[in-house]
C-alpha cells in the first residue's frame, strides 16, 4: 500500500502542541516521573529513536499511561522504517496499531493518536508500505525515510532526489523533500516543494496540511488557515483534515462552526410554530425529495444509474425551493420575526443568498450518495467549495 501522508503524525505543529498536554494519573514513583519527562523531552525534540527504549520501559512498567502508548505507538513507526527486514517492519506498524488501540480504550483522543491509527489501519494484514512499483524508487525511498528517522536530513534528501530522477511525479519523494526542508528550518525549499506537490496532486489534501504546519510553526496562522482550507476542499471526507482544522481554532482560540440546517420531518410539518406560512417551507421541500425519489426525477437526471441514491441535485434543488419559498413569504413582519430566530431558516437564506447551498450539501450532508457527486463539482467549482469554508466554516485569524 502507498502512503502518500504517511508521515504527517511527525511533523505537525500542531499535532506537536496538542500531543502531551499533561500527564496521566501520577504512579507515585520519583524514578518513573524522571524518566517520563526525560522521554517527553526527547519526543518533543522529535528524538523519537533515543526516546524509543525509555518509552518500552515506561510502558511495561505502566501499561495504562495512555500518553506514552501514544508516544511509543509513533516511535515504533520512526523504527520501522530504519529496519531493512520489511516482515519486521510490519510487525512493528503493527504492534504500533495495537498500542494505539489501548490508548484509546484509555481514554486518548489527541489529534496524534486518531490520525495515526487512521493511517494504521489503512495497512494491508502485513503492515507494509509501499511507494513505487519501480524496485529501484522502493529502495531510494525507503533509504531516505530510514535516514529521516535517523535524523541524517542530508542523506534523507538525497535518497529522494534519486528516487526523482527516475519518477519525476512520485508525490511522496516530492513530498517528503519538503517536509525534510521543513524540518531543517529551511522554510524556502519547503515551500517551494510543497508547491510542488500541490501541483502535482491538486486533489490530495497532504501537501496543503503538510504546509500549513510548516506555516503555523512560523506564525503564519493566517497563511496556515487558507492552506487548511485548500486541504478540505482537496479531501472533504478525510477525517484528519478536520482534526487539524479543529487543531487550528484551538490554537487561534477560535472554533470551526458546525453548519446544518435542521429540517423538520415530513409529519411534523403541521406542527411548525405560530404560522403556517413557514410549514409551508419545508413542505416545499418535502415534495421536492418525494418528486426525485418516488416521481422519476431521479431516473431522469441519472439514467446509467439502476438504483436511487441521496444525490447533491436532488438537495439542491430541495434547499433551493424552500428558500424560495422562504423569501416570497418573508415581507410578512412575523415571518421575518420567525426568520430572524430560527437558526436553520436563517442560514438557509444566507446560503441562498451567497449562492453556496452546493458546497454546503457536499460538506454537511455528504452522505454516501451524495460523496459521489463531489469530484465533479469540485472539477468545475473549486472557487466556490473554497469560499463556503472561508466564509462559512472556519473563522479569519483574530
């Protein structure tokens, strides 16, 4: 399997921030406190394999310290990638994806936990990874990331200048040049190969959360927000785009907002406050849905499909006829008082009215069916997905 982000739970800033906030219930012992702190240190100083066999005895000694099973889980991968037997390798990713599943039976949500075991879990029943179908590429690149564990940055580098002589387009040599000059300090070079990446794979969201690290570690936190924007838009679906997302506001003492309109169900329409004008809202929309779902409109603007699906078309113009009707009706002064307090009335007009009740479809509602819809929109109408997160969802920089 390829692992294209396969080494963001290392570099982020502020997955880094967030990771050991404090310590689990103290043990009582002097000796082991020392020792904890002592491989604290070394992980924060991202000398994971120094860190590496303090953490095995920390462990052993408390198996229910969630933050060093974490830790530990995050230098067992460090080690795997120095080990040339790759059945070993495996086995250490592995046991890595065990840990973090102790740690979180114990309680650890931390963004480092969760996105790491995502990206474990992603692994085939081996543990393997894989770069390039090209032998030659494998073992450049696998040489490189060996070296970037063992903190030899230069010889890292140029491992994976060989593996681009010959594949030019490999994202991950592109990628992991960057982020090797991003751990050198060498801001410049990592922007201008994040770039790079981001060009040759517009559509996946690393290279920008990636990016956006390397932004935040500066204080860009301004620069870093529109690169985690770009991320989601990128790859909506992928839950560690979000917790970076939500990692961000945290450190900007802000908060991603949660955008939903609550649309009544269909029964209970009748029962909607104080006027029946509003009802009528939502009965709009209600006979739009049943019309793609039960009258053929389905089956119309999808013929190759054999089977009905929740689609972004059929929300769409559901959304956009209740809005109509919303506004039709809002001259009426208890109307727009209904409006006004009515969270999911308000922004159904604010949607409208910005012209952006598609992207909220695909990043609310993206169910399954909908999902399906989303690379094509994005094909023609990245602006617009951009622009529902900036305005919408993620908060300007205070």
């Amino acid at each position: 399997m390829r692992f294209r982000n396969w080494r963001k739970y290392l570099l982020s800033v502020v997955v880094d921030l967030c990771l050991l906030p404090g310590v689990v219930a103290q043990t009582g012992a002097e000796a082991y406190h020392a020792k904890r702190q002592e491989a604290e240190d070394l992980f924060r100083q991202g000398k994971r394999l120094e860190a590496l066999p303090l953490l095995e005895e920390l462990v052993k000694t408390n198996p229910k310290d969630d933050a060093m099973l974490v830790a530990l889980a995050a230098c067992l991968v460090d080690h795997a990638a120095t080990l040339s037997d790759q059945e070993s390798a495996g086995k250490e990713r592995l046991r890595a994806r065990d840990l973090l599943d102790k740690a979180w039976d114990l309680g650890n949500t931390s963004t480092l936990a969760m996105n790491l075991s995502q990206l474990l879990k992603q692994l085939p029943e081996s543990g393997a990874i894989k770069f390039s179908d090209n032998p030659r590429v494998e073992r450049a690149m696998r040489a490189g990331d060996a070296a970037f564990s063992q903190r030899d940055f230069d010889e890292a580098l140029k491992n994976y200048s060989n593996a681009l002589k010959l594949e030019p387009n490999n994202y991950s040599a592109v990628l992991f040049t960057a982020n090797t000059y991003d751990k050198q300090n060498e801001w410049a070079k990592g922007a201008e190969w994040y770039e790079r990446a981001i060009q040759l794979e517009p559509n996946v969201e690393t290279a920008y959360r990636y990016y956006a690290d390397m932004l935040a570690k500066q204080g860009y936190m301004a620069k870093a927000r529109i690169m985690l924007i770009h991320a989601a838009v990128a790859e909506p679906y992928n839950r560690m785009v979000w917790r970076e997302l939500h990692a961000w506001a945290t450190l900007n003492h802000t908060r991603i907002n949660e955008i939903y309109i609550s649309v009544p169900m269909k029964e209970n329409d009748k029962q909607a406050p104080r006027s029946t004008d509003i009802s009528s809202v939502w009965r709009t929309y209600h006979q739009v849905r049943a019309n793609w779902q039960k009258g053929g409109q389905f089956k119309k603007q999808f013929p190759e499909e054999k089977e009905y699906r929740h689609s972004l078309p059929e929300e769409f113009e559901a959304l956009t006829a209740a809005a109509r009707v919303l506004k039709q009706i809002e001259a009426d002064n208890e109307v727009t008082e209904l409006v006004t307090g009515d969270q999911s009335l308000s922004l159904l007009m604010a949607l409208c009215q910005a012209g952006l009740i598609e992207p909220y479809v695909l990043f609310s509602l993206g169910d399954a069916g909908i999902a399906r819809d989303y690379d094509s929109y994005r094909a023609k109408s990245r602006q617009k997905l951009e622009e529902y997160m900036d305005k919408f969802v993620v908060p300007p920089v205070r």
